[in-house]
C-alpha cells in the first residue's frame, strides 16, 4: 500500500477516535453525518484491488453466471487449433470485459466456458438483476463478435447462458499465487446445467433469479427440465429483454398473482398528500424525506403515492437510482428521461438521440429553444449530443449547466401542466454526484411553483449531499416504523387464503419472524410458492407440500437476503469483522466480548459506524455494569451476518463465547440460556445439557412456567446426543421440572405422562441418587391425579412420596403433609385436612421456608372458609399475599387475590370483592392467562351488584374456559347454579343439582350438600315449599357435622321455610350465634365488620331475634 495512502488511513482514523471521545457534545442528527463521511473516506483509502483481496471463506447468497460456446466441439474441428485458440481468447477476453462492466467476476476459465459470479465478495442488494442484464449484454456482445468470426472463418459462433441464484460457500482455492475464487454449493452446478439445456444465443434462469428479476425483465416459462441430482424437474425462463423504465414499478405489489394489501401506512399517506397539497395551496415547493429501514415499505408508499396521484391533480415523476447506473454521471436524470422518453438500454445512440428531440421538442413551449432544450437536457443525462453545434457553443459560456438544470425544470412544468409536479426518488444511495448537484438546483427553480420532492431513503444512509439540499429548502422527515403484528398478519392471510391446506401457525410463524418488516412477510411467500412448497393441483387450487414445508419456512428469503448482504458489504473491513462476531454473540451483546473473541485492543470505531448506519444501537443499560451493551437494530440483520460465517468457525466462535460467559453468569443467571445455546452451537451437547437444566430449575423457581417448559425441551432434544450415564440423571430431573411446570399450567394429564417418566428414570438409577427429586415426582403426580379427581392414585402417589422422603428435610416434608391436606379437602374431609394443615405449617416455620409455611397458611385459609371461619381465613391470605408481593410471584398472588375475594363474597361484600377480583384480572391479562374461576366468582359478583347481564356473561364466557383441575370445576358449576338462581332459572338450577350431586356424592359429599342448598333455594323460589325443607333440613345436618361455611344460611333458609312460629325463631337464634361469632372474628378489621353487619340480610336476622316474635306462616 502506497506511502500517501498509509497517511490517509491514520488520518481518517485518528478523526474518528476523536469523533468517538468527544461523542457526548454532539446531537445524534450531528453526530451520525460526520462519522459516515469519515467512514467513506477511510473506507475509500483502505479499498485495495481487487486482486489483491483474499477474504476467508464466507457462506453468501451469489448469483452465478455460466456462458458457453455453443456446439463448440464441431467449431473447433473445423478449424486450425491455432486460429480456435485465438477465437476463443478474444471472446473469453470481451465476455470478460462485460462481466467486469457490470460488476461481476470471473472465477475460472472452463474450456471454452467462463464461470462468472455477481455478490461473491460484494454485493449490490440487485446481483440477480445485473447477472441478467450483463447475460443479455453478453449475447449481444457475442453477436457482433459472431460476424467478424463467420467473415474469417466460415463458422457460427454462439454461446448459451445459465443464470441461477443460491447460498455458496466463498473462497480462495489454490496456493501461494496460484488462487482462484471459488463458490460452491447446488446453484454453481444448475447454472452449467441450465446454460446446457438453453439453445444458442439463449439466456434460462432458474425460479430464484426470476423472483428477483421479474420486475425488469420480460421472461417466459419454458418446459420444465430434468436435471441429473434433481428429485423434480426444474422450473426454468428465457430472458426476452429488458422492460422499459415506464412500466417498472418502484416495488412488485402482489405475490404469484395474489394482490398484496396495503396496510398500516394510510396515516403516512395522508400526510405525504397533504403536504402535496400544501406545495399546491401554497404555490411553493415542498422537501420531504421518507426513512425507514430496508423492507419497511418505502417503494410501496412511493407506488401507492404514484397510482393516487394520477387520478388527481398531481403528475407524478417516478425516479428509480439503480446500482448498475451508480457509476453514471447524473443518473437520476438519466432515469427520468428513460421513462419520459421512452427509452431503453438496447436502443442504439442516434435513436435515443431522435426519441429525445422528439419527446422534449415536441412539448417545447418555444419552437425557437426546443431542439437546443432537448439536446441540452439530453447532453447533461449522458446520451451524448457532443458534436451538436448548439451543445458546442452553449457548453463554452460559464452558466452552461445552469441553463440546462434551469431547462429540465421548465420541461417538468411543461409536462406537469395545469397540475403540480410530484417528484417520487428512490434508491437514492446510488444517486452520482451529479444527480445531487442537478437535485439541489432543481429544488430552487422549482422553489416558487406547486412542486413536492419525496425522497426515500434507508435508516442510517443519511449523508452530506442530501444534507445539502436540505440547505436549498426546508426539508420535512417522516420516519416509518415496523407494521404491526395485526397488520402483517393482513398481507400474509391475503396470500394465504388461496392456499387451501396452509398450516394454521404459518401466519403467525411469519409474522413473529418478520418483526413488522413487509417486505420479509412477501418475500417468504414468494419463495414458498418458488420452492414448490405451495403447489397447483389440476382442481387450479394451490396447497402445501408438507414434505419441503419446514426445511423452507426457517430460511432467509433471498430478495430479502441479498439487500441486507448489499448494506453489510459496504462496511469497512473492521465493522464488517465485528458486526460477524456480534451476530455469534447474539441479539444483544457486550463490547468486551467481540474485544476478546476478535483479539483486538479496540472495538469502539468499528461499533460506532455500525451504530451510525443503524446496523445496531447502545443500550441505555447493560448486564455488566463495567462494559456497554448493544442490541441489533433487526434480528434480520443479524441472521444474514450469522450465516455468513461458514460452520466450523462459527462452532469456534461459539465456543468462546460460551467462555467468556461462564467467568460472568453467576452473578447474572438470565444469561444461563445464553450460555447454554453457545455450548449447543459449539457441539459441545454435555455442557449444554447441564447447563439446560439449570436454567429450567432457575425459570420453575421464578414461576417462569412456560419458559421453564421451553428449556425443558431443549434440554431432552439434546440427550440423544450424549452417552447414556451422563444423560440419565439429567434426562429424569428435566421430566421432572416438565412435570412440575405442566402442573402449575393446568394441563395435568400430561404432567402425570411427564412425572412418571421422571420415576421410570429414578428406578434406572442405584440407591437413593437423586432421592429427594424422587420424593417431589411422587408428589407432584399425586397433585396431577388430585387435579383429575383420580383421588385414589392420588393418595397411592403421595403414599409413595412418604415411603421416600427424608423426615428431616422439613421443606419437603412440610409440602408432603400440605398435599395430603389438599387432598384431603378435595374429598370433603375438612377434619383430617385439618390435621395435616397444622402439622404442615408447625414444620414449614421451623423450617424456615417461605414456599412450604405460605403453602401451609393458604390451605388453612382455605379450610376456614370451609368451616365458615371467614376472619381467620382472611388473615391467612393477607398474609401469604403480603409475602408474595414482596417477591413478585405474580402467580401467587393472583391465587391470593381470588381466595381474598373469596372470603369478601361469603361475608356478602360484594363491592369489596369486585376490586378485589378486578385487581388479580389486571395481573391476568398482563401475563396473558386467564382463570376461569375468578371469571365466574366476579360474575356472580357483578349479579350480585345487580348487574345481573354483564355478570351473566362473564359467568357464561368462564363456563366455556373447562379448568382443568376437577375440583375448580366442580366450583365452578355451583357457581353456575347460583347464577341460575340470581337469573331466575329455577327449574334450570334444580335439574342441573341433580346431575351434579350424581356426579360428586361417592368423591365429596360435602360438595354435594352445597348443591343441595342451592337446590333448596330453587325450590323456595318456586313455592314448593316440602321439599325445599327437605332439600335445606339435608344441606344444614351436614353443614354443621363436616363444614360450616353455608351453616348461617342454612339456618335462615330453614327458617323462613318452617311454619310454626317458635320453629322459625329458633332457627334465627341459630344463625344470629353464628353470625354473632362471624363478626368477633373481624375485630382486626372494623370497616369490613361494619359493612358486613350493615348487609341486608344479616341485619334481617339481628332485627328479627331482637324483636323476639315472628308471626305464623
């Protein structure tokens, strides 16, 4: 490298080492500008020759290009070797020249064959689209060449093309200097397959290159072809030609036909049209500038603006800056006339020439000026008029160029007419220098007339020159953000409904992975319908090849793909290196870490330029408080710099990230899923097997359950890739976390499945190894058959726990007893649940436990309200509540808040309740569960409340949510029964009783009484008085020698329903001691004692023993 270039580098880097120091006195729209320029121009001064470039391997979408002599056998028969050889060598050398001409490259001489590759070692984000103009320029260079061939020697010289477009391995083969570039993988070998199908002169391109190219190009289908080492035929296309600029749209809007909606930009549209309607109210122009990340919908908005515009007042300009023409000068200008002008690339000179003459002087105002206008305009876009005797007078005087920008805006006004001029730019990254200069000028001539100039441009490509015009006029941003998810769901099920089998999670599959970028959601299903994996059946109706299904729904769409490989690809070399190891990191990473795995002092310039072009941002906090953070912008964009890195090195990398993060986890136990998904993707399956593991039981301890689920599975996808012993223990502690987990979800059949595959396991393993994970199975599948009202093997699975459990180890042995406990409540045995209660709370306070003693006390809460001792039973769950709050077990408290609401609806405070139940349903939907129970209690709330339709609803909407734990069902149908009391259902209520005191009398006759007493309820309601005595005589005798909670009521119900006078009073006296006992026990709580002895009904019985008399029924 030269001596002057050397001096550039330092200077350029020691201006962003300064830049970069002094950060924090510049704003962001300060900053970003001037570290791009300085970027450029280190970039610029760093850019060796091409030759000189020696890349490691890289796995790259590539557009390959094969170009063969045809029949060249026969050809070289029949002519001198000598002479074939310098046919060959001067063709090889001009077909060499086009693919250098159009950006590509020559990676091996094959014969009489080249091998020519586009994005190999640089991308353009439109390598398919230059591969297909570069093969037409080739067969037209190949036909001149022809002639001069056929006139020396009497032959017919041809060649075919394959063009095909597919992810390759990159790289330098060879040694020393000896090396050629190399890409391998399926699309180099279809390429020479194609071009050995295709007839002379012919250019076939596969379907993936089509996709890309179909808007430019007009192709027709050719017969499909059996290739040798393809399953199926191949779809292929000839290329016919190139369209011409006025019918290429700025973006294709539908997919395989289907017309894609457009969604969730109206707001932008109508804000891009008012202020083109300002430019016209005002009479002044307008400046505006579109931003938003690549796919986001730029081109879409500018073709919806475009299509709304020409039914207006309004003539649009749609200007398309295109990569193959960054190198023109002036090339927005040049696109321009195109469209207007009618032109196309293939047109010889002088008929561009005369289109131009013809198109501009002939809407010329002034007959005298239109030729000189014309010829103007057309000599300042490139199209040469240098031998014009007006372009060689006017090129002379010093405001040449003036006049000519001056022309072409009189020429749009001209054009525009009566309406205002809509200038629409796009792909303004490969705009010349020249283009900016003629932009800058245009927006002041035009600066006093009905104009709007949008421009489109991506996030983090602002630069100085469109700073510049800003400078001319006033410039308005609007910034486009990612759709949301019900927005892509939209463009996605548009396509979708037309295929008749599609899976029902692949809308959801795309919209999760799309992260509101549309252009991902239309370039997944282009390439689900190019991959064959939607096919047409002879019904013309499209469905799903199941068998390509998965393997093509996880990969990167190529569209997509090769615009983000195109922005990478710009980076300095430095950047292109850390944005690479930052993407093995992972979505988030630290500096620190792409410092150690990179091996270099410093990182900071490389991530401020990334920074800058938007690629990544600073997090405002980190997980290590000594390092800064950072996290990809779009997780598109780190998927395209991950799978770049070809595969062993990427497990290298891995690898030492994995040890970067061990020295830093322990303090830090989010990271462990980190840490494990490294250790998998280094091969390294034991670690990451371990490590599964303990972030499973990290995840259950947080109540995580769904993300404990997660990781159980990954854990067990991994067992069959190491040795037996060592999985074994690990494979029966991960059933046992799944078991748990699916437990605490409600789904307690498979949380049976999952625990006795855990004890399977522990009874594959010697003594008492992993004895107290033994214990917790057993119990854990006896609360699973509990939850399915299987209370036999309930007890036997509990029993089994007792057989194994350490006595000593007071957190399990005081979890066993509550279990027991519950079980027992479940069958109606409040004394014996009792027992076990008590001796499981003594255990888990001297244990110290938090879980086992809050466990405890929530289950004496839950007996009490059984035995009608609502006091205590709300001291219990105030109290558990207040514990879990101070350690945010969301889920727990929830639990607490339901059974707090509870207590408020037995003491009839139905206001209190409702807060209460509308608390823990706020907790609900932020953590996205639902509890049918709670749904149903605030329901009967709300009818209480005398809302009996919004209350009937809720209580509807519960019934059809079937809990999965017996018992909350069997609640819930009493609960039903109530509301079909409250509604006036009577007859309703007392068939519905009787299926469910069937139901539950031989489990629970406890809870059979309970329907009983809101049988005796129906019964009274309707005047069937006998045997509502009977039904409520029934529900009290077993009220008051197993529970107690319904004893008050039953009491009342009994004695409204008894018709001597004294029988009646007794039966008040009865209710008031109970009643009375009620109240003592809220002494600690004076407002809710007072609003429960204010009830109506309670205040009904005090009044009537204190009267002393009741008169006869």
């Amino acid at each position: 490298m030269a001596e002057r270039q050397i001096d550039h580098i330092v200077k350029y880097r020691r201006a962003l080492e300064e830049l970069h120091a002094n950060r924090h006195q510049f704003t962001a729209d300060a900053l970003g500008p001037l570290v791009l320029t300085l970027n450029q121009a280190l970039r610029k001064a760093a850019t060796l020759p091409r030759n000189n470039l020696v890349a490691p391997d890289a796995i790259r979408l590539v557009t390959v290009l094969f170009v063969d002599v045809s029949d060249s056998t026969r050809i070289a028969r029949q002519m001198d070797a000598s002479d074939w050889k310098l046919v060959l060598a001067q063709a090889h050398q001009q077909v060499a020249d086009v693919v250098t001409a159009w950006d590509g490259e020559v990676g091996q001489y094959l014969g009489d064959g080249l091998l020519c590759y586009f994005g190999a070692q640089r991308s353009g984000g439109d390598d398919a689209s230059r591969a297909v103009a570069c093969a037409l320029a080739i067969q037209n260079t190949v036909e001149a060449y022809a002639k001069s061939v056929y006139t020396d020697y009497k032959v017919t010289f041809t060649t075919r093309i394959g063009v095909t477009t597919g992810r390759l391995v990159v790289g330098m083969v060879g040694y020393e200097n000896r090396q050629t570039l190399l890409a391998l993988g399926p699309a180099t070998n279809l390429a020479a397959r194609l071009q050995s199908f295709a007839l002379p002169g012919q250019v076939l391109i596969d379907s993936t290159t089509f996709s890309r190219v179909r808007r430019q190009f007009i192709c027709d289908a050719v017969r499909p072809i059996q290739v040798k080492g393809y399953d199926e035929a191949i779809r292929s296309y000839q290329v016919i030609g190139q369209r011409s600029p006025e019918d290429i749209l700025f973006v294709e809007t539908s997919v395989n036909g289907i017309e894609l909606p457009f969604v969730g930009r109206q707001g932008t549209i109508e804000t891009l049209q008012r202020i083109s309607d300002e430019a016209r109210q005002k009479n002044e122009l307008q400046f505006v500038t579109l931003i938003g990340d690549a796919g986001l919908g730029k081109s879409r908005l500018l073709q919806e603006l475009k299509s709304l515009s020409e039914d207006q007042s309004v003539r649009p300009f749609p200007i398309i800056a295109t990569y193959e023409k960054r190198g023109l000068e002036c090339n927005l200008l040049r696109h321009l006339l195109m469209s207007e002008c009618h032109i196309t690339d293939d047109m010889p000179l002088e008929v561009i020439q005369e289109h131009i003459r013809s198109q501009i002087g002939g809407v010329w105002l002034h007959e005298t000026e239109a030729i000189i206008a014309a010829e103007t305009i057309g000599y300042l876009a490139g199209y040469g008029f240098e031998d014009s005797e007006h372009i060689r007078m006017l090129a002379r005087k010093p405001a040449f160029k003036q006049q000519a920008y001056s022309w072409v805006a009189q020429w749009l006004q001209v054009l525009a007419g009566d309406k205002s001029i809509l200038l629409l730019i796009d792909n303004i990254l490969w705009a010349d220098a020249e283009s900016y200069e003629w932009l800058r000028n245009l927006l002041m001539y035009l600066k006093n007339s009905p104009t709007c100039m949008i421009i489109a441009i991506r996030t983090g490509e602002a630069n100085h020159a469109l700073d510049n015009l800003a400078q001319t006029q006033d410039r308005q941003n609007v910034v486009l953000k990612p759709l949301a998810v019900e927005e892509i769901k939209q463009i996605a099920d548009a396509v979708l409904q037309h295929v008749k089998n599609a899976p029902r999670q692949l809308t959801e599959r795309i919209c999760e992975r799309s992260q509101g970028n549309p252009l991902f959601v239309t370039e997944s299903l282009t390439m689900l319908f190019d991959s064959g994996v939607f096919q047409q059946g002879q019904d013309d109706l499209w469905r799903v090849d199941v068998a390509r299904y998965e393997d093509a729904i996880a990969a990167m769409p190529h569209g997509l793909l090769g615009i983000l490989q195109a922005r990478l690809d710009e980076l300095m070399p430095e950047a292109y290196a850390v944005i690479q190891i930052a993407a093995i990191i992972g979505d988030t990473f630290w500096e620190a870490c792409v410092r150690e795995l990179l091996k270099v002092e410093s990182v900071s310039m490389a991530l401020q330029e990334l920074e800058a072009r938007g690629f990544i941002t600073l997090n405002d906090d980190s997980a290590f408080s000594d390092d800064r953070q950072y996290s990809f912008r779009q997780s598109l964009y780190r998927q395209v710099a991950y799978e770049m890195v070809p595969r062993a090195l990427r497990e290298s990398y891995h690898n030492q990230v994995a040890q970067w993060l061990i020295l830093r986890v322990a303090t830090r136990p989010e990271l462990y899923t980190a840490l494990a998904e490294h250790f998998e993707a280094a091969n390294r399956h034991e670690a990451a097997l371990f490590t599964y593991l303990e972030v499973a039981q990290n995840r259950y301890e947080r109540n995580m359950l769904q993300e404990t689920l997660a990781h159980v599975q990954r854990g067990l996808a991994l067992t069959g890739k190491v040795a037996r012993e060592e999985a074994l223990p690990v494979a029966s502690q991960l059933w046992l976390l799944q078991g748990r987990a699916l437990n605490g979800l409600g789904r307690h059949a498979q949380a049976s499945a999952a625990c006795e595959s855990a004890l399977m396991l522990f009874d594959e393993m010697p003594g008492k190894v992993l004895n107290q994970q033994r214990t917790i199975a057993a119990r854990t599948l006896g609360s699973a058959y509990r939850c399915m009202g299987r209370y036999d093997k309930s007890f036997d699975a509990l029993q089994m726990a007792l057989e194994t459990i350490d006595k000593d180890n007071g957190i399990q042995y005081s979890k066993l007893l509550m279990s027991f406990g519950i079980l027992a409540l479940y069958r109606g045995y409040i004394d014996e649940a009792l027992t076990y209660q008590a001796r499981s709370e003594k255990i888990g306070k001297d244990s110290q436990s938090i879980s086992a003693y809050n466990g405890a006390l929530t289950l004496r809460g839950l007996i009490a309200i059984e035995r009608g001792e609502l006091g205590l039973a709300l001291r219990a769950f105030q109290q558990v509540l207040e514990s879990n709050s101070e350690f945010n077990f969301i889920h727990y408290m929830i639990k607490d808040l339901f059974n707090i609401g509870t207590v408020y609806m037995g003491l009839k405070c139905y206001e209190r309740a409702l807060l209460v139940f509308d608390e823990a349903e706020l907790l609900i939907q932020q953590h996205r569960g639902h509890r049918p129970l709670l749904q149903a209690y605030r329901g009967l709330t709300l009818m209480e409340l005398g809302h009996l339709e919004e209350g009937s609803a809720q209580l509807q909407i519960a019934q059809e949510m079937q809990p999965g734990d017996t018992h909350q069902h069997q609640m819930l149908q009493l609960a039903s029964l109530r509301g079909m009391i409250l509604t006036g259902d009577y007859e309703a209520c007392i068939q519905n009783a009787d299926i469910f005191i069937e139901s539950v009398r031989h489990t629970n006759e406890l809870m059979a009484v309970r329907a009983t007493h809101r049988k005796a309820q129906a019964y009274q309601k309707l005047g069937r008085l006998e045997e509502a005595r009977m039904q409520m005589a029934t529900a009290m005798s077993v009220e008051e020698i197993s529970g107690g909670r319904r004893l008050w009521e039953c009491y009342v119900g009994m004695a409204e329903l008894s018709p001597l006078p004294q029988d009646r009073l007794r039966y008040m006296t009865m209710a008031a001691e109970v009643l009375t006992k009620l109240a003592e026990s809220l002494n600690e709580h004076p407002g809710l004692k007072h609003t429960f002895l204010q009830g109506e009904m309670v205040r009904s019985v005090f009044q009537t023993v204190a009267d002393g008399t009741i008169e006869e029924t």
